[in-house]
C-alpha cells in the first residue's frame, strides 16, 4: 500500500535558523504530494503541493520539490520564524482513489526566539 | 478563504453517552471526510463521502458512524462512547471538480472520555 515517512520531531531551532523536514513516500505510480501545517489548537492547513516531478511548490517562504528518483518531497525554510511553530504533515494523494490523502506521522517544529 | 465548521471544539463525555460530532461546509463541496487523530499526531482516514447518500469506511476501522443528507452536512455519530474513543476528529472537505480539488480542514473536535 501507499506510505509516507517524515523525520520524527521534535525539531527545536532557534529563530532566522534553516529548516528541513525530511519526506519520502511508498507508492505505485505518481502521486500528488502536499505539505499541511497545523497551528496549536487548528486544524490543517495546505502549505504547498507538487502534482508531477521536478514540480516545486512554495508558499511562506517555505518550498519543497517533488523528487521522482529517490520518492522524496523534503520541505525547506530559509530563516524560519517564532510564529513557524507547529507540526508539518506531508501527504500524498491519487486521484484515481477518491482523493483520500494518507499522511505521514507529523513532524513538530518548534522556533525559540 | 475556507468555511468549514466543527462543533463542539471540546468534548468531555461519560462511559456509554451518544455523541454526535458536527461538520458544516458552506462552499458546496461534493466531497467530505473525517480523520481520526491521535495524540501521538498521527492522521488516520475514518469515513468519506462522494456526496449526497454516499458514505464510505476509510482506512482505519471505527465504530463511528457518518450520514450525508445534505452537501454542507457530514455528522459523526458515536453510539456508545468509551475511553478508547478519546482522540481529536478532524472533518474536511474538497471539490473534486475544481483545479486544485484541495482538502479544506475543520478546527477539530478534542473528544475526551472518561
């Protein structure tokens, strides 16, 4: 079946530092992979996607780019923020199956000032 | 902007109450789906919809129910709740005709039961 694997957390920076978030998934063919964000106490948020290879998607000076050859959609950030802090999810999804997304485990991030 | 509702946003619950877990989604989304969330964080797929009477199990058994009567309407219903039930629920939505057929997250329902 379909798995995604992201970097167990916490992750603890210190403001202005460069994070990465590592992805990588298991799947038959060529999925739709995602990035959400979930703030304390909400729900998710989509922070960017990719939809084919070599796609790099970018939102809030976050990127990532979909890696066909080693199944991976690292996200980065330059300088990361207080305000950066919360638990990332990458996600893939096919639209031939429903658009279920299976997600990986969480990463938490947390940014001291 | 997303308009997608959850009610309640807390729920502390007794041994064997029913509970019923409500999601509303004004932007006419066909399609409609709960997660299970444990504290661990991870997101486990419960229930989905492809739209009106439509419901389907997700990837993680649940002793929950769901109905679709109406498009903006997706309620989760427990009928006896336990302990092993505490978790947070997270209902989204997605129009699958549109270009970027996205899922649009709820707050959350944090379900405990003592």
């Amino acid at each position: 079946g379909n798995s995604v694997t992201q970097m167990e957390g916490p992750v603890t920076l210190s403001e202005e530092a460069f994070l990465t978030i590592n992805c990588t998934y298991t799947a038959t063919g060529y999925p739709s992979l995602f990035w959400y964000v979930q703030y304390p106490g909400e729900g998710l948020q989509l922070l960017l996607k990719a939809t084919k290879a070599d796609d790099k998607g970018s939102n809030k000076g976050f990127e990532a780019t979909y890696r066909k050859e080693t199944t991976s959609f690292h996200l980065e950030k330059g300088s990361v923020q207080v305000s950066d802090s919360a638990v990332y999810f990458c996600a893939l999804r096919f639209k031939a199956a429903g658009n279920k997304l299976t997600f990986g485990g969480g990463t938490r991030v947390l940014v001291k000032p | 902007e997303a308009d997608i509702y959850q009610t309640p946003r807390y729920l502390v619950i007794g041994t064997g109450k029913k509970i019923t877990l409500e999601c509303s989604q004004t932007m006419g989304h066909d399609k409609m789906y709960w997660y299970q969330q444990d504290p661990g964080m991870e997101l486990h797929l419960i229930h989905y919809s492809y739209g009106v009477n439509s419901t389907e199990k997700g990837d993680l058994s649940s002793e929950s129910t769901v109905s679709r009567i109406r498009t903006e309407h997706f309620p989760l219903t427990l009928e006896s709740a336990r302990p092993s039930h505490t978790s947070q629920y997270l209902c989204a939505s997605s129009d699958y005709r549109g270009p970027g057929d996205e899922q649009y997250f709820g707050p959350g329902t944090r379900l405990t039961v003592t």
